[in-house]
C-alpha cells in the first residue's frame, strides 16, 4: 500500500526527470551527457493482461541515444518484486526500443540491501541486479545554498542522513535552505517542506518542525496562517451548526482573517450571539 513517503519519492522523478540521471550517475553508473529528460508511463502492461504499474519511469535523451529508468520506490521487501522487476524492464524496453535501468530507491538500509540482491531470470546468463540508491550515494547536505541549488537531492539528504551523526546539521541547513528557496518561490518553499517531512523518520520530522517553527519565519508564518484558517473555519460552522444566517460579505471577513487571538475571540462569542453581524461587535 503506497504511503505519503512513497508517493513523495516518486513524485520528485515526475516535478524533475532529469533526476533520474543524477542518481544514476551517483550510483556509479557513467552516463554520456544528458541532452534532456521526460516523464513517460509508469504502467508495464500490454495487451488485456494483468495490469503491472511502477512507481515511475523516465526517458533520458543521452548523447549515444535514449535510456529508458524505471523507478521503484521501495520502503519494504516485497517477495513479488523479483517476477515483476524484469517484467517492467522488458516492457519498457520493447515500447520504447532503447536500453532500460532499473533504479530502486530504498529509505531504509536494510531494505537497499534486499532490494540488491541478484535476480535470476532462469535464462543462461541472464540475470538482473538491481540499481539500488544507498545512503552513501547521497552527500549529506549541510549547507543551506545546496539545499537551494538541487532541492530534490535536498528531499533525500534529508531522509538519508536526517537522523544520522550530522542529522542536525541537515536539518538546520534543510531549515535555513528553506527560508532561501521561499524568498524566491514561496509556492516551491512550501512543495518542498511538504516533501521533506513526508520523507523525514519521526523523531527528525518533529525536530525539523520544532526548528521551522522556531527559526523559520517562512514556516511560521505558513503555520500561523494553517492556524488561522482552521479557526475561521470553526467560527463558520458554529455559526452555521446554531442555525444562523451568514452573508457572503461576513464569511469573507471570517475567512481573511489571520489574526489567531481576533479568532479565539470570535470563537467564543459564536457560542452566544443572537445574530452574526454580533459576532464583530
């Protein structure tokens, strides 16, 4: 069943698919220069037969012509993997007519290591190892200006190394790098905290959110303003819930209200009101 981490890390090959190259190359693969990169199908089914889906697959335009990687994001050992591995392989292979890698990445390490392990196929000499992405594949980031030049390499340093010997540093740099990304993107900014703490072991994601909350005035003002809607909401529906009337004008006042303490108040007085035009008396 595929979990918000999962999703998180197969999203990051479909918002940059030239990722893909990167983390080949970083798992010691030596690709020729990338010209360009795409998204393509991630489903490995032909014909009406049983419907076998990746996680991602990615079209690279290489110098010596195109490389086709499959993406499997994989959080547990999964028995079934070794039979559908070299199925998306072969798939991907035949609808494309180019060569085809499979690039696993793993969270944790224990996992990296089963995903490694040898496929035999049955046919003489034909067997498949998995590419697997391991922790020493990925540098642990601790300055905040790496975070801001690859933000996708940023998502894994954190996941990788965010509860490690440098895992403060890493985060403090994901932390800082943060408040770089949002002085240019905030939208971007608030992608890539999403992406961080989905990916982040607890312990970290909590400590990077105490960080954020402390430290950060992008985040804060992203949690104040996460607070305040749920607030406004709250005095909508209380006032709805006790059968009173409100206008477009007076929920838009509610709504665009991002003062916490003016929304407690009004919170309370929802309870005794007569009326809504009281609730701003």
């Amino acid at each position: 069943m595929p979990t918000q981490e999962h999703d998180v890390l197969a999203e990051l090959f479909r918002w940059r698919p030239a990722f893909a190259a990167d983390l080949v190359s970083a798992a010691g693969v030596d690709l020729p220069d990338v010209r360009g990169a795409s998204h393509c199908s991630e489903s490995f089914t032909d014909l009406k037969t049983s419907e076998y889906t990746g996680d991602g697959a990615v079209l690279l335009n290489l110098d010596s012509g195109r490389l086709g990687v499959v993406v499997e994001i994989q959080r547990q050992p999964d028995e079934e993997k070794p039979w559908t591995w070299p199925l998306y392989i072969a798939t991907l292979r035949a609808r494309e007519r180019c060569p085809v890698i499979l690039l696993v990445v793993a969270p944790k390490r224990s996992v990296a290591t089963w995903c490694a392990r040898t496929i035999e196929t049955g046919h003489p000499g034909h067997t498949l190892t998995p590419l697997v992405l391991q922790p020493d594949h990925v540098p642990p980031l601790t300055d905040p200006k790496d975070f801001v030049a690859d933000p996708l390499m940023g998502v894994l340093s954190a996941m990788y190394h965010g509860d490690g010997p440098q895992g403060m540093e890493v985060l403090q740099a994901a932390s800082s790098g943060t408040d770089l990304i949002a002085d240019a993107d905030r939208p971007l900014a608030r992608r890539y905290v999403d992406c961080v703490l989905a990916v982040l072991p607890q312990a970290a994601r909590h400590a990077l959110e105490a960080l954020m909350m402390t430290d950060s005035e992008f985040y804060s003002d992203t949690f104040r303003n996460a607070e305040a809607h749920g607030r406004a909401e709250a005095v909508v529906m209380f006032l709805q819930a006790r059968g009173l009337t409100l206008t477009e004008a007076q929920k838009e006042r509610i709504s665009g209200c991002r003062d916490v303490t003016q929304l407690h108040t009004w919170i309370v007085r929802a309870a005794t009101v007569e009326a809504a035009d009281e609730l701003f008396g």
